[in-house]
C-alpha cells in the first residue's frame, strides 16, 4: 500500500505545480482579486497534503497499519473535496459561469477529511 500511496502522492505533487503556476501566470488575467485567493488558498491546502499523503506513504512502507490506511484515503478525499471544490468555483468564475455557489458548500466536507486524516496518523503512531 505504501508505494502506490507514494505514487499518486507524486502525481499529485505535479499537478499542484502544475495549477499553482496556471493559478500564478494565466488566472489573474480572468477573475478579480478574492477568486484568486480563493484558488491560492486551494493550491496551498493542495500541497501540504501532498506532503501529508507522501509521508503516509512512506509509514504505509514500515507499518501498514489500518490508521495509516485510512488516512491517505482521507488526504485523498480532502485535496479532491476542499482544493477541488476551490478549484472548480474558480474555473466556473473564470468562465463567466455563476450561480455555482453552492459548491462552496462541499469544501468543508474536505476540510473534515483533512482533519480526520491528521487524527488518523496519531492513531496511528499510538498503536
């Protein structure tokens, strides 16, 4: 579990690269000044999980305990739940789509996924 835990970490890792640059170069020219930080606030909760989930990955490689399991699913669902919903609220903006706010309504969810992740990898390490 823990290499393709590390894998898809990498992958990840790429395309937070990948819309945080897109987000630094080409987004500021299509929506005002809070969806930007709107999606810097994405890019950046995006990235700390990265890291979070690599370093799931590399626990996963010396104790594959449940705990750790059930946080990189929690990471995982976090980054597409919280910077997602950020993400896609920003590129609906941009696209002078509106009417979408309720999306905002799914990144707490993510926020909850982040945290209980967090809790998770205690558990973990008190077992």
């Amino acid at each position: 579990m823990g290499k393709p835990t590390l894998s898809l970490a990498f992958l990840l890792g790429a395309l937070a690269v990948a819309l945080g640059a897109f987000g630094a170069h080409a987004l500021k020219e299509m929506v005002d000044e809070k969806s930007i930080q709107t999606y810097q606030t994405a890019v950046q909760y995006h990235f700390y999980h990265v890291i979070a989930l690599a370093l799931t990955g590399v626990l996963l490689n010396s104790n594959a305990n449940g705990w750790y399991r059930r946080a990189a699913g929690l990471f995982i669902a976090g980054i597409i739940f919280f910077s997602g919903s950020l993400y896609t609220l920003t590129f609906l903006k941009a696209a002078g789509v509106t009417g979408m706010n309720w999306l905002g309504a799914i990144t707490p969810i993510g926020g909850v996924c982040f945290i209980a992740g967090w809790l998770c990898l205690f558990a973990g390490t008190r077992k």
